[in-house]
C-alpha cells in the first residue's frame, strides 16, 4: 500500500513538473514576445515591454518612461509598426534570432534556469545631434518625461535613447539671457537625428528679450523730444551708439543758425506702437543686431521770433530703428534710425502690435532766454 501511494504521489510531481514545463515554453515562445508588443502599442501600456526590451546601447534608459515614446511613435505610424512585425515574423519563420537592420529585432537572451529558450526584443538606440548653435551658447538639451538626464557624449550630441517620438527641451544660455524651445523630435531609423536650433527665432520670439528692446525704444522716443528741446544737444541721447551721433552732428550745426530767429520749442512725445512683425534679430561675427518698425506721435510748436502764434509742427511717423546688443552696460543701443510721414490709419493694418501710447504727456521747452530743456 506504501509503494502504491508513492507512486501515485511521484506521478503527480510528475504531472505538476510538466504543466509548468508546457506553461514556461508557451510564456517563451518569440510569438508571445510579439504578441505582448502589439498588446503594449493597442493598449498604450509601455509596462508591458519594460523587461523584454535589450537596448543596443546598455546605458539607454529603460524604463516605463523612456519606453512610452517607442509605443506612442508605433501607434501613431502604423507603416512602420508593420514592417517591424514583419520582420519579426519573418525571423520566427526561419528560427533565425540575430539582430536584423530593423530598429526592433527578435534576439535569443539567456535560457531561462539553463533550459528554456528566452526570447526578447533588441532595440537600436539613437542620439541627437544639436547643430546651429552661435559661438558661446551654452546649450542644455533635456527630455524632461525620462527617469533620468540624457547624456552628453561629444560636443552637441546627446544620448543614447530609445526610439520614438520625444519631446525635446533644448536650454540656451548666452549674453541675452535663457531661452528655452520645445521640439517633437522623431528618433526613428537612423543613429543619429539632428536638431538644427534657429537660436534668432527664439530670441526674436523671446518676451524677455522684446521687453528690452522695447524699452530701448521708448527711452529713444523720450530723448527725441529732449533733444529737440536741448538746442541739439547729443547728450540728451542716453541710448544710442556712437555711430548715430555721428549721424546727428549736423543739426547741431544747422540750428546754430536759425537759432536767433527763434524764440521757443515745445515737443510732446505721446507715444508708439510698435509694429512685432518687422522685430528681425540677427548674429553675426560675435554681435546681436535687431531691426525693428513703430509707428510714433509728436506734438511740436515753434515760436518765431516775427510771429505772435505758435507754428504747429507736429508729426506722426513710422520710424525705423536699427538697434546693437551692448555686452558691457546689457542693453540695446539704438545704432541708426529713419523716419517716414505716416497716419495713424496705417496702424490699424499691422497684425501684431505693442501700444506704448501716453497719457498727459509732459511738455518738454527751450525758449532763447532760459537754458536747456523744461517743463
């Protein structure tokens, strides 16, 4: 009777051993490792892949993470899920587990307790290559959803990753400030994908950076009007390059000459608007440029010396500047200007627009018995 029960126990040892031993075979079948990716990029589900997944490059991410990219990139370009599966198809057909030129091929990994054949996916890793970066940019690129900082292995190349549809974010520091861009990036069938970063796009559209320039603008219109009440006196210039007072000299000369046929000048400066579609920032040969248009308004009087009334002078203008990044006092200079007759009708044609138009501006005067500039 104790034999019998030995032998029926041992048979069911048996039995269990070859469930599991069926159970494990089936589990590693490559058309399960296939299955499971189709499973993962239906149901969004990059968890499902995080432990079949051999990198070409070991120090790739892989992670929940860094593998969401890979399925959302399969999902959305369903050419390019197909081919792979074909390819895996086809290397299951003829028992054939090397790697192929396909970004995911079926690989043969160690034998699961030294028996089993265990079957996963190998996947090509790519980089990114940043080009169009100006001499002394200190650039930073990030790709912010991984678990851990991308990698910087040469001068402006970044990795290695996971294929897949990632968004990149690319820091640049310089001499204007921080900028920063968002770029979806593909990186999918090659090595390595390049980046080429338009850094005076993202200075024009920068709002730090049209603030400054901005204020350079306003504080030129302002002087305008000083200078005008000053007898043409440079100095009332406080941001201009001296380029342009060089530009100016003459008036100086010209007014010495009208000078006692005057006997007051009134200039109000009520505002502008600047036209943000003209803003053209430009780097060359170590130096920021920017060009950029606004429509200005002044109300200006003169006083003859043989007239009882005033002469209205005023004006409404679209004025051009030119501007120049100065490094040493941070701030944009205006290097050159010219003004066009315009009304105030024209504005009303410009798409993108910043108003700086003043309430109660000040009145700004030179009579020929006072000295410089009141109010």
């Amino acid at each position: 009777m104790k034999s019998k029960w030995l032998y029926i126990g041992a048979a069911a040892a048996i039995g269990i051993i070859l469930i599991v031993v069926i159970t494990i075979q089936q589990m590693n079948k490559p058309e399960k490792v296939l299955e499971t990716l189709e499973e993962a990029v239906q149901e969004d589900n990059p968890e499902l892949l995080v432990d079949l997944i051999v990198p070409s490059e070991a120090s790739a991410e892989v992670s929940a993470a860094s593998v969401q990219p890979l399925i959302t990139y399969l999902g959305e370009n369903n050419n390019s899920l197909q081919v792979i599966k074909d390819s895996l198809y086809d290397q299951i057909d003829k028992s054939d587990y090397s790697t192929t030129n396909q970004q995911i091929s079926l690989i043969q990994d160690e034998s699961q307790w030294g028996i089993f054949p265990n079957y996963k996916l190998y996947v090509k890793t790519g980089a990114i290559k940043l080009s169009g970066i100006n001499e002394g940019d200190q650039v930073e690129l990030t790709i912010e959803a991984l678990e851990n900082p991308i990698e910087q292995h040469e001068e402006a190349v970044y990795g290695p990753i996971l294929p897949g549809e990632h968004e990149v974010l690319v820091t640049i520091q310089n001499e204007l400030g921080i900028l920063t861009d968002e770029l979806p990036t593909d990186v999918w069938g090659n090595d390595q994908i390049s980046i080429i970063l338009d850094t005076n796009k993202l200075v024009e559209e920068d709002e730090g950076v049209q603030k400054e320039i901005m204020q350079a603008l306003d504080i030129f219109n302002h002087d305008m009007s000083a200078f005008s009440t000053s007898e043409f006196d440079l100095t009332a210039f406080t941001n201009v390059s001296g380029y342009l007072d060089e530009e100016q000299l003459f008036l100086t000369s010209e007014f010495e000459l009208v000078k006692d046929y005057l006997d007051e000048i009134h200039s109000q400066y009520k505002g502008a608007i600047v036209n943000l579609d003209t803003l053209a920032i430009s780097y060359f040969d170590n130096d920021w440029t920017a060009e950029i248009d606004a429509y200005v308004s002044y109300n200006e009087q003169i006083k003859f010396s043989d007239m009882d009334e005033f002469e209205d002078v005023s004006f409404e203008a679209v004025r051009s500047y030119a501007l120049s990044y100065d490094e040493e006092s941070a701030a944009w200079l205006i290097q050159d200007f010219f003004d066009r007759e315009a009304e105030r009708s024209e504005v009303d044609q410009w798409e993108h627009t910043q108003e700086m138009m003043m309430e109660d501006p000040p009145v700004l005067k030179w009579n020929k018995e006072g000295s410089g500039t009141s109010i």
